[in-house]
C-alpha cells in the first residue's frame, strides 16, 4: 500500500455515472481526467488514457449498477491501464457496490459474490476503495486493501430535518434494516417502528405486523436500497391500513429494477427520497420522487484521502 503524499491528484470516469463524477470533480476543482471507455464490435471493452497518470494519485469513479458486469468490467481494466501507466495511488471511488447482497452462503453451494468482487479489484491493482452504504457493512472485510465506508443517513436525515414534519416515526423495513433506522431517528428526535415481514422467495414479501405504534403517525420507511420496491411498497401500504397519517420513503440506492416503479406509483408512499448513487434515467423519475446528490460528501472524502485527512469525522 502507497501512503506517500501526492503531489496531484487526478478524477476519472467510467460510463456507468459520468454526471456524478463531473460534479464530484467540478467540487473539487479539476476537469475530469481525459479517457475515454468503449466497446469494440465483438463487445470487448476498450479503455484508452489520453494524459499521464505516473505518479498521480487517481481516482476512478464508477458505480457497479446495471448493467452490472460491463461497469465492472470498464472498472477494473481501467484499474489495470493505470497500473501499467505507472500511476502513483490508484482509488476506486464505488458509489454502488454492486453482487452486495451476495455476502454469505444463504444455502448450499451458494458463490460469495461480493468477496469474489472484492478480490478482482485488489488483483487488478486497486489500493483503495471508498464506497457508500454497503449491503452488508462486513464486506469492508472482504478487502486486504483499506476501504472508506459512506453513510448517506446524514443527508436523507437532514433532508426531512428541513421539512419540519410532526409526530414522526422511523420505520425500519425489515429487521436487517433496524440499526440504519435507529442511526435515522436519532437526529430527528423520533421513535422507531419494525415492519415484521416474511419473504416466502427472493423478491418477493408478505408483511405479517407492525412492531411499534405508527397509527395517527407521519411515517418514513428508511432502507439501503430499493431494488423491485416489494418491500417497500408492502410496508408504505401495510403502514396506511393500520392507521398512519402519511408514508415517505428513502434509500441511499435506487436499483428500480422490473415492476419497482410501477409498484411505486401504485402504493401509498407520498414522497421517495434517493440519493444519486445510481443514475436514474429520466423514464424512471416520476412526480413524487426526490433525488439529492452525494457528490458534495465525495468530493470531501476523496479530498481528505488526497491529504491524508479524517473521514470518520465527515460523521462526527
């Protein structure tokens, strides 16, 4: 692991969410880093460095969303040319860690896909990851290299500080989700509820009840993500019958994979909070969707590894 002090830095882009590298780089005050990543017409991926990176301290900022293989693919054989090309420091900026939810083996013969991931990007010559809101927040173990973990709580947190709302309650999906719930209420000064749901196959869930008191309440349903909006949309309309007030929703990621919107639309939540971790295309976004931007928070990480500096006090 490289630990000397840069003399500059360098931000790149893979085609996975070229708009949040071009803001998190206008932050920090640099042009985007000149590259370019392509496909030849047997559907190889291409990857060509217009500048010098030897020495540099670099930074590839490149979300592993669908289509899931071909961005981490770009990812790690831009890892690669930068190696090759000598770069001093070589980060992988990851908004989206994606093969997350693959973290353990669920039944037999089951493949850990998000350690496999891990160890394709420490081979291609990564030195560094820094990623937001992991799945599961032990694959940061998965890696023999450091990894800057993210929370976006603190932006969807301040998010609904800022809309004054009243007689709220925090109300956690699912019980894998109970802590991010708990870290949510904490600055907003409110309870916590649990949505006890069984899921009889993958993507796929029934609600059973409601642990907590949630009637005559505005609620907000906090998850890490939100992939086909089964679960979230069961809760937002579980959480109306039984008497709540009203029901947003928010997540740090927005995968919206097969019927998510459609669902969405159809349920009870009044208003969905995303962070632009993933690019939502614009036949996606819909009226009661909000998307806040991450790239001030990266910006300042990226700009603290570059210096050496504290990330854990970004959450302070």
């Amino acid at each position: 692991m490289k630990n000397s002090v840069f003399s500059n830095y360098k931000v790149f882009a893979g085609n996975s969410h070229t708009e949040l590298a071009e803001e998190i780089a206008s932050i920090m005050g640099k042009p985007l880093g000149r590259a370019t990543v392509n496909k030849f017409s047997d559907g190889e991926i291409s990857v060509n460095l217009w500048e010098t990176v030897r020495g540099s301290d670099c930074y590839i900022v490149q979300s592993t969303s669908d289509p899931v293989n071909d961005n981490l693919m770009e990812l790690l054989i831009m890892i690669d040319a930068m190696k090759r090309a000598s770069a001093g420091r070589i980060n992988a900026i990851i908004p989206y860690y994606g093969y997350a939810r693959q973290d353990r083996k669920a039944k037999a013969r089951d493949p850990i896909t998000a350690k496999l991931v891990a160890n394709l990007l420490v081979a291609a010559g990564a030195d560094r990851v820094l990623t937001m809101d992991l799945h599961a927040s032990q694959i940061q173990g998965y890696f023999d290299i450091p990894v800057d973990h993210l929370v976006g709580m603190p932006i969807l947190a301040k998010y609904f500080t800022d809309q004054d709302l009243e007689n709220v309650v925090i109300v956690s999906p699912d019980h894998g989700s109970v802590t991010r719930a708990r870290n949510m209420a904490q600055p907003l000064g409110a309870p916590i509820a649990i949505v006890d749901k069984r899921r009889p196959e993958p993507n796929k869930s029934e609600i059973m009840h409601i642990i907590g008191d949630i009637e005559g309440k505005n609620c907000i349903l906090v998850d890490d993500m939100i992939d086909t909006a089964g679960t979230i949309t069961n809760a937002a309309n579980a959480l109306r019958e039984m008497g709540a007030t009203s029901v947003r929703a928010c997540a740090t990621h927005g995968v919206l994979s097969g019927p998510a919107i459609e669902r969405i639309e159809n349920s009870a939540i009044e208003e969905l909070v995303l962070l632009n971790t993933i690019p939502v295309p614009e036949e996606k976004r819909i009226e009661k969707m909000k998307i806040l931007s991450v790239a001030p928070l990266f910006a300042e990480a990226m700009t603290r590894v570059f210096t050496n500096g504290s990330i854990s006090k970004l959450f302070d």
